[in-house]
C-alpha cells in the first residue's frame, strides 16, 4: 500500500484537492474532519479540551470561536491543544491505514494541514502539496467568515512556508491555474503512485 502524504498551507486549495482525489476513487483520511469530530458534539475531546481550557465547552461540544480566542497567538495554549488533540488523530489515522491495509488498497491518502510541521512526511511514501500565488492564497483566506489579516498572519507564522514545503514535496499540485489543470495533475499523480512498485518514491536525483 502506497501511502501519499496531502497537505498545503490555509487557502491553497488543500481541501478541494483531496475532495478530487476521493472523486478518484482514492481513499482519503481527513485529519480536520477527524478533530471536528472529536470536538463536536460527544466527542471523545471534548473533556480533555474543557479541562485544559475552562468555559470553551457548550451542550457536550467545543465552541471553536471561544476555544479559538483561548489559543490564538499563544504558543504555549496552542501546544497544550495539539497535545491533546495529535495522539487522538494519530490513532485514527493508524485506524484507517490498518483496515486499507488489511484490505490491500493500492493506494490511500493522508490529508493532513500541518504534515511537514509535526514529522508526518516520515510517515508517507511521498508527499504533494498544493500550491497557489500568496494574492491569491490571501483572497480566499481573507474571504472566509471571521477572518482578519491579524489571524491570517498569525496561522502562517505557525505554518512552515509554502517555498520549504513545495521544495521537499514529491508533487506539486498548483491550484491558482485552475481547476482543470489541477485535476490533471491529480490524475497523473494517482497514475504514478497507484501503479508504483514499492515504497518510498524516490528523491528527484535518482528518478530516471
């Protein structure tokens, strides 16, 4: 099973690109859907995350807006989050990697944010990341409800550069070009990846 790491900073077009892969047939471990789900309603977080950050739970689940004011431009709250919050999704992800596994799925795919910034490429056969313009990664982050330029900011100083995570990615899939030009260069992706024999696609110098 061939394991492709997917990741790319805030509004460059990471989540349309997984959707695309799903399209595909390629499945898709979402580590965002997964925290949803573990901060929402019943989650099996939301206690840890009460606990560590008092007044952010309401009806069984994490208000996002109030847990975000708590950890926003705090570095140290922010790492008592992800403390609680990574092993959980790890165990989720090994979940899913064990059933395709077990299942001898040719192909899977890991959607994860903030892949290079917590170690995760280790993990992956190869890594793409999805790239766009900064105009035009800054307009779709700034159109986002509740957005500002002061939290924008705040996510990329927390985010490894779009520049050092397309240089160690594998691919590239460039989604200010359009959606057509994207979706073929996911498709070539899935032709490559999914047809390889072995693991670890190799670094650029030893490819032929």
């Amino acid at each position: 099973m061939f394991i492709l790491g997917l990741t790319g900073s805030i509004g460059m077009g990471k989540t349309v690109a997984a959707r695309d892969f799903a399209k595909l047939g390629i499945p898709v471990h979402d580590s965002d859907a997964v925290v949803h789900g573990l901060i929402g309603p019943g989650g099996d977080a939301v206690k840890a995350v009460g606990d560590a950050f008092p007044g952010v739970v309401n009806a069984d689940a994490v208000d996002r807006g109030l847990l975000g004011a708590q950890v926003f431009d705090d570095d140290l709250a922010l790492k008592r989050l992800e403390a609680i919050l990574h092993p959980r999704v790890r165990a989720a992800e090994l979940r899913f990697l064990g059933q395709h596994a077990r299942l001898q799925t040719p192909l899977v795919v890991l959607d994860v944010p903030l892949l290079f910034e917590t170690g995760g490429e280790r993990r992956c056969d190869a890594v793409a990341v999805v790239s766009a313009p900064y105009r035009v990664q800054r307009r779709r982050v700034l159109s986002r409800p509740g957005m500002t330029e002061a939290k924008f900011k705040s996510i990329l100083k927390h985010q490894i550069s779009d520049y050092e995570k397309r240089r160690a990615a594998d691919f590239v899939i460039y989604s200010g070009l359009g959606r057509g030009f994207s979706l073929q260069r996911i498709r070539q992706i899935v032709t490559l990846t999914q047809g390889y024999i072995g693991s670890h696609w190799p670094p650029f110098w030893q490819r032929r």
